[in-house]
C-alpha cells in the first residue's frame, strides 16, 4: 500500500491533525474488496476484525496520519467562513493501480476541531445510503467518490431519534472542494493562494502548469469537469439536493450524497431534499447552480490571474460564462445517445426535448422510458403511457430519423435498467435500522453492480414506487 500524505503539509491552517473517536462495537456492514484491491489496500485488513478496527476508527495505522480538512463555502447562497470536516478525517492518501493518487477518509468517525458543536457522528441511515448512491454513480459511469468500508460502531447516535451509528471509509481523487479556495482566499495571503491553486493543478490538472496564464487555465479545467458532471448527472435524473459550495470538488467528482435522489416521473421542478424549501437546488436549476459555484471559485483565483484587478475580473468572467455552451455541448452529447442520435443530427434536439415533454405531461419515468426506447418492439414502452396517441407520433418521427444501420440494443449499454430508487434504499435502511438485516442492502447493491444488464431476478427493482412506497422527502442525516 503506498501512500504519502501531501496536502496536509501544504500548510497547517489548511487542516487540523485528530484522532478518530474509538466505538464500542464494530461490525462489518460492507466491505469493496475490488476497491480495496484497487487502492492496494492489504487484504488482511478486508472483512476481518483487525480492518473492522481500522475502519471504524478504533486503532489507527501506522500508514495513516489523521486530519480533518478545513474548508468554508456558501450554504444556499448564505457565506460561512469556516465549515470543515465536522465528522470525517482524512486517513491518508495512496498512489492507486493507476497511478493516481487517493484520498481515503473516515466519515462519522468523531468529533473534529471543525465539529461546531456537532457529535461527529453517523447514524446507519445514511452510511447506506452513501454506500449505495456512490457505487452505483460509479456503476453508471458517473464521476465520483466512492465507498471502500461501512462498519456499525455499536452505538447508538441520537438525532430526532436514537439510531443505529456506522461509519462509512470514503475514497476520492481529492477532498478539495471550491469551499476549500475560499476557506484559503479568506487569509488574504496571496502566498498561501499560489501554494494551493499550484497543488490543485499539479494533483489534478497538470497540463495547466504549462498554458500561458495557469491559473487561468485552471479555472477553465475545472469549468469543464464540471460541466460534464452536471450532464451526466441530468442524463440520469440524479438530483443531488445540497449544492452548495463546499459540496462541489475541484476534481469533478459528485460528493457528499445527503438528501439526493433519483427521479421516476419526469418533472423537471423535482425537489426531494427536506431543507430545500424554496428549491434553489431542483432538477433544472442544477446547471445554473454549478456555474453560480465556479463563479465563486473564480473570485478565489483573482489575484493570480492578474495584477490588474479589472482584467483578473474581465477574464474569469468570460471563463464562467463559457459554462453555459460547455454544458450544453455535454448534455445534448449525453441525451442525444440516449435516443439513438448523434448532436449534429437535424431533428435530435428537438426529439429529445419533445420526448421529455412527453414524460412531463404524463407523467412517465424517466429511466423506464429510455430504457424501453432499446427494446426490439413497443410491448413495454406502450404501457409507460395510457393512451397510444400520446406518443405514436413521436415514436415515428423518432424512427423516421435513426440511421438504417440503428441497432436498438445499442441504447441498452447508454439507458440503465436500475438506478438506486428511493424507496428501495428507505426500505434497505429500514430494515436495517429495524431488523438488523442487511439483505435488501446487498441485493440492491449486486443489482446495481450491473446497471445496464436487465436480469429477471431483479425485475422488481426496477419498477418505480408504488403510490404506498413514494418517497417525497429526503434528509442530510447529519
């Protein structure tokens, strides 16, 4: 297992050195032994008591040197200063099988100096649901972090209810955060900005070293990861609930799976998460969003782009405006595919956008709707809607304009036969939470293995929820 730690010696205002808070019990829940293998992860430590201890925070390594991350960022368009890692440390970081380097970090370990009064704690609720959100965002071709470990401490974590607490080990390429550059940009030290856009390029984007102006080009890399996530994220109806700031990486990778959801009948105003009130952070306004964040990581680069403070701002403004066509590239890419079609095709923007509003009108799921688009005949697409004339006449058009060599499996390998449905994950979390039962969880989770491989034996996870099963609302867990 190679690791070296570099971030946390880039300088110690960044990060406070703690120790997890040992648990009274731990016991395994899951463990990613293909991860692990992965990461370079000693086998010993996989599915045995020395790893539960590891894992759940009890004993730590001689490879690790905890930190907890500092980090500030705007929570619904409202500034706090200082955020951080209140109930997660960084382990340590690895150089992985593709040489690239990993953050390992423990989430729900204890009680962190950015903790605000909080316990550090995780109930198993949302363990799980990360667990599953993030392996099978992973599954689907989704940028993201993802989940090596989640072990039960034992105890139990008190929210508006006692609950069962587990800690879940979370991977990531880094758990640098835009939150993270206006955490730095706060100390007004021009130094300290430098040392850290230098380490973001030269971990994440070091192509940026050589362009003409770096930072510059650093904001604009990132711009371009994100677009591409936010599409991807769109082209499957993932809505993530809690987009703020220091919920959105430098990386490109989706993180911190709260209250996000997946979306059965298509709506367009989709909210799910409890606290979004107003719905700042629904299903369409996801990409507005995303550029309203970089636009605040372009502030904490202003100083490097240029002396000159107007053209600092006159540059990183053309930057973030740039989103709006980058995205739109990425998500007519992603959503032609969908049907069948290529961008540059005449009739496929219109026919994508005609069919969503299709689905909006009558209510049909997203995910089922695509999928049966790649089915040899219309048995199972007919019976999404109630009435043939309600999509007859797109569905020709639709076929009028695929190519002659069109195969409609190809759209099985791009539409997936599953995704985490919510009523599926509160129901695993419910029995484990009541039953102590892992099956539904592991089921969910094989199934998920293979999004895009239709079984028999998990037919019934594919179907949206029952009316008796919908679940509108979802929570942060924290």
């Amino acid at each position: 297992m190679q690791t070296a730690m570099t971030y946390v010696q880039l300088d110690p205002r960044l990060s406070a050195a703690c120790q997890p808070t040992p648990v009274m019990q731990p016991q395994w829940l899951a463990v990613n032994t293909e991860l692990a293998e992965f990461l370079g992860v000693p086998e010993a430590l996989c599915g045995t008591d020395a790893g539960a201890e590891i894992f759940a925070g009890n004993r730590v390594p001689d490879w690790a040197q905890p930190h907890a991350l500092a980090y500030a960022g705007h929570q619904f368009a409202n500034y706090v200063p200082q955020l951080g890692d209140g109930r997660a440390v960084l382990l340590t970081e690895v150089i992985a099988a593709d040489g690239e380097r990993y953050d390992i970090q423990l989430k729900g370990s204890g009680r962190t100096p950015y903790s605000r009064g909080g316990d550090g704690r995780a109930p198993i609720g949302p363990v799980l649901r990360e667990y599953v959100l993030s392996e099978a965002m992973y599954r689907l071709g989704v940028p993201t972090t993802r989940a090596l470990a989640a072990v039960a401490t034992g105890e139990l974590v008190h929210r508006e209810e006692a609950l069962p607490g587990a800690v879940i080990t979370r991977v990531a390429k880094s758990h640098l955060r835009v939150g993270t550059a206006q955490f730095v940009l706060a100390y007004k030290d021009r130094a300290l900005l430098q040392k850290f856009a230098d380490y973001v390029i030269q971990r994440h984007y070091p192509a940026c070293a050589d362009a003409e102006q770096s930072y510059l080009a650093l904001l604009q890399a990132v711009i371009d990861k994100q677009a591409q996530l936010i599409a991807k994220w769109m082209s499957l109806g993932f809505i993530h609930g809690v987009m703020n700031t220091d919920n959105m990486t430098l990386s490109g990778e989706t993180i911190d799976y709260g209250p996000c959801a997946f979306m059965e009948a298509y709506d367009p105003q989709t909210v799910f998460s409890f606290i979004d009130r107003r719905g700042r952070y629904m299903y369409q306004n996801q990409p507005p969003i995303a550029m309203w964040n970089l636009a605040r990581f372009a502030e904490t680069l202003l100083p490097l782009i240029s002396d000159d403070k107007d053209q600092a701002i006159n540059a990183a403004t053309s930057a973030v405006q740039e989103f709006e066509s980058v995205y739109q590239n990425y998500y007519w890419q992603q959503m032609t595919a969908k049907i069948g079609l290529t961008p540059d095709h005449s009739d496929a923007q219109a026919l994508v956008e005609d069919f969503l509003g299709l689905l909006e009108q009558h209510s049909v799921d997203f995910t089922l709707a695509f999928r049966a688009l790649g089915d040899a005949d219309t048995t199972r697409f007919a019976t999404l809607f109630n009435q043939p004339q309600q999509w007859q006449a797109w569905y020709q058009r639709w076929q009028d304009a695929l190519p002659d060599d069109f195969d409609p499996q190809q759209l099985q390998t791009i539409n997936p036969a599953f995704i985490p449905r919510n009523h599926l994950v509160e129901q695993l979390i419910d029995e484990a939470v009541n039953e102590g039962s892992l099956t539904r969880f592991n089921r969910l989770n094989q199934a998920l293995r293979e999004p895009f491989n239709e079984r028999e034996e998990y037919a019934d996870l594919m179907r949206p929820a029952q009316a008796d099963e919908a679940v509108t609302r979802t929570f942060c867990g924290t």
